[in-house]
C-alpha cells in the first residue's frame, strides 16, 4: 500500500466508526460525552473528522426522531468560528419550535377528527408520530431543514479546507 491508499483507508475506517457511534448515540446507546470522547480519539486531522461527521449526520438527518443529530454538530462546532456557530444554534431553535408547531397543528386536527368519531376527554392523548398527518409534517419538515443544514454542511467544509 502506498502512503495515499493507506490515508485513504483511515479515513475509511474512521468513517464507518462514526456511522456506528452516531448510530448508537441517536438510539441512546452512549451519550453525548462518550460520543465526544470517541470522536477526539480518532487519530485523523481535525477538519476530516469534522467533514466525516458533518456528512454523516446532515446525509443521515432525520426528522421523525428529535434534535439529538443537532447534538451530535456541536461536537464539531467547538472549533468552528462563531458565525457557524450561531448559524447551527439558529438552525436548531427553529427547528425545534417547527417540529412543536407542527406536533401541536397534527395535534388538534387528530383530536377533531377523533370528537368526530365520538371519541372524546380530557384524557385522550393521542401518539401522533403514527398517523399519517404527522408523517406528512415530518417529510416537509424535514425537507425544508434538511436543505439548509446541507447548505450549513457546504459553510462548514468551505471553513475547513
């Protein structure tokens, strides 16, 4: 191997560690600071680790689960300068107040179509992440910040290089 095929498959390597870490942190297996440490061991330059990671979770970015993938950013965030920064804060203020409206919108439009069915009371609550109404607000949701987080993803390798 040659000294490019071998930086080729660090990068490789570290790349399919961070998959299976972001994986396992998105599903609650290890939280934010085992994540991070983990991440600073991986004995790659500090502007591949962060684009490894940052396309990792903006290709990744989910919306039908909440704003841990946002967590998972600021992991590369600490080294990034501040307008990047206060853009992926803003990014993710908006997104969780969009991801609350449209709950609280699917929300109502299940109660009135369950009072319409003459199910009705103060204790009803219905699960809306499996109707069919939040389904269609999380892909447009998700379209609409998935966009710009790609966009934010472009800002941040631009920095880096």
């Amino acid at each position: 191997m040659d000294e490019k095929e071998k930086q080729q498959s660090l990068i490789q390597d570290a790349e399919n560690r961070l998959k299976v870490l972001a994986r396992r942190f998105l599903e609650e297996a290890v939280d934010l600071d085992d994540f991070r440490n983990q991440y600073d061991r991986l004995e790659l330059a500090e502007n591949v680790k962060r684009s490894l990671l940052v396309d990792i979770v903006v290709n990744g970015f989910n919306v039908g689960g909440d704003v841990k993938s946002f967590d998972l950013l600021h992991v590369v965030d600490r080294k990034l300068d501040n307008r990047l920064k206060k853009e992926l804060d803003t990014l993710q203020r908006q997104f969780s107040e969009a991801l609350e409206k449209k709950s609280q919108d699917v929300r109502k439009r299940i109660l009135g179509r369950l009072k319409t069915m003459g199910i009705a009371g103060s204790a009803l609550e219905p699960n809306v992440t499996v109707w069919d109404e939040w389904k269609e607000a999380a892909a447009e949701t998700q379209q609409a910040f998935g966009s710009r987080l790609q966009k934010w993803k472009d800002e941040v390798k631009a920095a880096t290089v």
